[in-house]
C-alpha cells in the first residue's frame, strides 16, 4: 500500500514540529533575561551580626554574563565576640533582581547559608543577611560591600 501525498504531508509536518521542539529543548537555561545591573568585579566585603560583636571582613569575587545570574566566592576573616577570628571560604550565587536590588546566597558549608538582599548604587552594596541552617534561623545581620576592581 502506497502512502497518499496526504499522509507523506502531514508526516514530514510531525517530522519538522519534532525537530523544532527538540532544538528548542536543548537550548539555553530558561532563565536568559538580561541583567539592569552588572554585580561583576572584586568587591572589599564587611558584614556585621545583630545583637553580638561579630565581624567579617574580607573579598567578594564576582562573576556575571549578560543575564541577571551571578556567581563567585567569598574569602574573609570572622572575628567572633570573644576575639577569636576563623576563616571563612563559602561559594556566592544569586541574582540581581532590577537595576538596583540584589539576592545571593554565601555557602558556608553544605548546611549553613547566610542569605543576603540589599541594594546597589554604583560600586556600593548594602544590605542585610539571614543564616539559616538545618536548625533553623541562627543569626542576622548587615552587610556593605564596595567594588575595588570591576572586571
């Protein structure tokens, strides 16, 4: 039985719509939208927790393309309230939010997380952060950073 122009239309059309759906779902994340505000740089790093006398204070690396997605790392000193100081290395990601709000995450390890929001204007940030752990909220505080080397 041979197959009718019909039936060799509509399967070159499946063929074409299959083709299609497959180069559109192996494309780019879906998160592609262009960013109103570059976070890129080096950035001096200080943060401050509420209620208690400690204090970090080191750099923030940052890394961005074209879209709101940012990522890097955080390398700096804790003093805690009994003066005893720890480094801290944690992985940064987040995104910026409009042309002047920004949230990012700075892993600790793999169970604690100081979550940040704050606000941009020009090479300054500032804001405030949560830590959350397995345990809940543990601590609270504010954050300023000030961009020393854009990239």
């Amino acid at each position: 039985m041979r197959p009718t122009i019909r039936a060799l239309r509509v399967a070159r059309m499946i063929g074409v719509t299959v083709s299609a759906m497959a180069v559109v779902a192996c494309g780019a994340p879906t998160d592609t939208t262009l960013a109103q505000l570059s976070v890129r740089g080096t950035w001096s790093y200080v943060s401050n927790e509420t209620g208690r006398a400690t204090a970090s204070v080191g750099t923030l690396s940052l890394e961005q393309d074209s879209t709101v997605r940012f990522s890097g790392t955080l390398d700096a000193n804790e003093t805690d309230d009994r003066g005893l100081i720890h480094r801290l290395l944690a992985v940064v990601s987040g995104r910026t939010i409009d042309a002047s709000l920004v949230d990012f995450d700075v892993v600790l390890d793999p169970s604690v997380t100081r979550r940040h929001t704050g606000n941009a204007h020009g090479d300054s940030l500032t804001g405030n952060w949560v830590e959350v752990s397995s345990t809940g909220i543990d601590a609270s505080g504010t954050f300023r950073a000030h961009r020393v080397r854009a990239q």
